[in-house]
C-alpha cells in the first residue's frame, strides 16, 4: 500500500499540491482504516468478540426539525461561502462564518440514533 501510495504521489505530481505532511496524515488515516481496521474487524468476528454497538436514543436535546435545519442552513452557508470566495477576496472574519458552519453541523450530530441496523 505504501509503495502504491508513493508512485501515485509521484506520478500524478499531487505533492505540488497540498503539503508532504497534510497527505501524510491523510494517507495514514486512510491506510489504518482500510488495513488494520479491517484485520482487526475480521479477528474478532473470528473469536466471536461482540462489538460495542450503540443503543437507540429517545432522549433529544433540541426539537426533531432543528436537526434538518442545522443540517440544511450548514450546507447552504458553506456552499454559499465557497462559492463567494472563487470571485471575490477572502472575508477577513472567515473564521466566524466557519465557526457558524462547525456549530450548526455539531447540532445535527447530537440527533438521537433511531435507524434500526440491517444485518
């Protein structure tokens, strides 16, 4: 996977585009994920290991529509505001719009698990 990963950086010249060490992370994110992750997964389905699963939640903190709201007020902010800084320069206070994108997506986060898990 390493070896793959270097020739792909290399031959599509992607370094030139995001730093050495953002890909690095990435990439080993990625990698432990799909490598280890997997191993680990499978070894304990093999010893019959029971994962931890989450329980379903009855208990909301905010009314059920806000979490649709958050969710969808996020998205239009955030496209908005990419789209806004393609033709026009960076806002000086951008982390203000990007504190406002992180909290409204936080909040559709805290929605309660209430989906039933297919097997």
């Amino acid at each position: 996977m390493s070896i793959l990963l270097g020739l792909l950086l290399e031959s599509l010249n992607i370094v030139n585009i995001a730093s050495p060490s953002t890909l690095m992370f990435e990439f080993n994110n990625f990698d432990f994920s799909m490598i280890l992750g997997v191993l680990i997964i499978n070894l304990a389905n093999f010893y019959n290991i029971k994962m931890y699963k989450p329980k379903k939640s009855k208990k909301t903190y905010f009314s059920p529509i806000l979490f649709d709201i958050s969710l969808i007020l996020a998205t239009i902010i955030g496209i908005s505001y990419a789209i806004y800084s393609l033709f026009m320069p960076p806002i000086s206070n951008n982390y203000i719009i990007t504190l406002i994108v992180y909290i409204l997506i936080f909040i559709y986060l805290l929605r309660p698990i209430t989906e039933k898990n297919r097997k």
